[in-house]
C-alpha cells in the first residue's frame, strides 16, 4: 500500500511517526510536514517539508491508496489534504491526540472538512467529538500509537549525558520536569483562570516553601511564547535553580523524562507519556476553573493551595 502521511502538530506527528515505522517494512511511504522538529530523529523516518497549497501536486506525484494525518489547531495542512484527496476518491483517515478542540481541527464556521475515518483515543474522546457535531460514523477508537512504541523505547543516555546536552549541571538536588500548556494562546487567564505563567509562578511558591534544594526544568510546548512564559519566572526562590528548555530539544525528552525525580504538567499528554516511562506524576491545575469542557475542582475548601502543593511535592520526591 502507498501511504501518504501528512501532520503539523507535535501531538499529531509522534503518533503519525510511530504508525510509520509500524508501516515501513511493507508499505511505501511519504511522510510531509510544514513543521520541523528535533524529534524526527527518534523515529529515523524522512519527513518532507510541504505546505498545504502543495497537495494537489504531491497527491498526483504520489498517487497514495490512503491519506492518513494528524490534526491541529495551528495549521491547516492536514485538512487540506483530505479535501484534495476526497476530491479524487481517495479513501482518508486522521488522528485527534486529545480531548478537545474537535471542532476546529476540521474547520471552522459553517466549513467542515471530515475524513473518511476520525480516529480518537478511547470513548471519552468519541463522546466529545459527537458532541461538537462529528459524524458518529467516522469515529473509530484506536488509542495512541505514539504510546504503543514509547513502551518499547529505551534510553542509552546517562543522567550525565542528558544535561550536558541541554546545559544543566547535574547536581544532588531534586529535579523536577515542569511540562506547561500554552494557554496564553487560547485565552490565556481571562478564559480559564489561569495560564501556563501563573501556575509556574505558582509553582515555585510551592517550591520555595519545601525548604529543599530542587532544580526545575521547565519544558516549553512547541507552540509556546517564549517571552510571556518567562514572566513567570520573576519571584525564583533561593533553594530553587530554574532553567527553561527549548522545544528543540524534544530529540531528548524522553530521556530528560526517565532522567527525572517528578514530572510536573497541566493537561499535557506528556504527562501520561511519563507514567508509560515509568516516572512519577503531577498534575498542577491552581486557578484553573475549566479545562475546556470539564469543570475541575482541584482542592479542598480551607486549605491553603501553595501548602497543600508543598506537601505534595514533598511527598513524592523526599519520602
């Protein structure tokens, strides 16, 4: 079979990138992005640069038996691709890596452009892409390939290796991996109450108030302002060495993940990408009043957030 694979977000390419290795030993393959990330490498699979008005000439140069994509909500690539392919018969399947935002990653206001086939990770997926209108036949649930081949996947890096790499000094202090989500860019704290630079705020409050030495590495997403996450860094506390990694250094995250004493996110998948490595988790949702369409509650009445987040942290790194 001649498959045609086409992303544009990270939450899409991994999962597309593992189907294709899973496909490459007997399919033909041609994989195309508008996007460039370091973790390509892990997978050793070539990805052609394309832009979506390119799809007419790559289709007919290709002539794929099936479209399989991604989705996302900053591009329009994939949804490109599948109205071209759709205008030659060709049968088209793409892959949501989340739980929300189903309605503009195929189209927005009256436009809808639907695949023959909407994969999702499991029945809470499917419910809300039924919700927000998504045709019941297409849906099919298949889970997350990307974490099908994390489970096979080792590190050859030493904890040594891992910060030369990235310019962190291996020290005996506890480390903690921060992965936070780009709200900013989707209504930031007018929306949802709060946003990836107010909850790291937050965040080394509760640090500072452990009393123990912690370095935080601070995972920036792919689409992440740079600038304005920075401003959560304003108040670092003494006991606390801070340090903000790139999204180019996605080639070792996995190993930065396995190489770390907590993972700390929001609603980041990578944070059950972590549990799947083995490593301990923590979600951090201070101020956080929806997360898009679920109404969360994350603390007690009367207790004070920054000292109940202490705590836990404490527990779970020092006893």
């Amino acid at each position: 079979m001649r498959r045609l694979i086409i992303f544009s977000d990270p939450g899409g390419a991994k999962p597309c990138l593992s189907l294709a290795k899973t496909w490459q030993a007997s399919d033909e393959l041609l994989v195309c992005s508008d996007r460039q990330y370091a973790f390509f490498e892990t997978f050793g699979i070539p990805v052609r640069h394309c832009r979506g008005k390119d799809a007419p000439a790559i289709i007919d140069e290709f002539q794929p038996d099936l479209l399989f994509t991604g989705t996302s909500y900053t591009s329009r690539i994939e949804m490109d691709f599948v109205r071209e392919a759709a205008k030659r018969a060709i049968p088209s399947a793409s892959f949501v890596d989340h739980y929300t935002g189903f309605d503009v990653r195929f189209g927005s206001g009256e436009e809808r452009i639907i695949p023959d086939q909407i994969h999702v990770l499991d029945r809470k997926a499917a419910l809300q892409a039924r919700v927000v209108g998504l045709p019941g036949r297409c849906i099919r649930i298949i889970g997350n390939p990307y974490h099908e081949f994390l489970r096979s996947w080792r590190s050859q890096l030493s904890k040594k290796e891992v910060f030369q790499k990235l310019g962190i000094p291996v020290s005996g202090a506890k480390t903690i991996l921060f992965a936070p989500d780009p709200l900013s860019n989707v209504g930031g704290v007018e929306k949802f109450g709060a946003d990836e630079a107010t909850i790291l705020a937050f965040l080394l409050e509760a640090l500072g108030a452990t009393g123990k030495p912690i370095q935080l590495i601070i995972k920036a997403h792919p689409n992440q302002p740079m600038d304005y996450l920075k401003t959560g860094l304003k108040n670092v506390p003494t006991n606390v060495q801070a340090y903000v990694v790139p999204p180019e250094n996605d080639v070792i995250l996995n190993d930065l993940i396995m190489q770390s004493d907590l993972v700390a996110g929001m609603f980041s998948s990578l944070l059950r990408e972590a549990k799947i490595l083995g490593a301990k988790t923590l979600v951090i949702l201070s101020g956080i009043k929806t997360s898009h369409h679920l109404p969360i509650k994350i603390f007690k009445k009367n207790i004070p957030q920054k000292i109940k987040l202490s705590k836990q942290i404490k527990q779970k790194l020092f006893y």
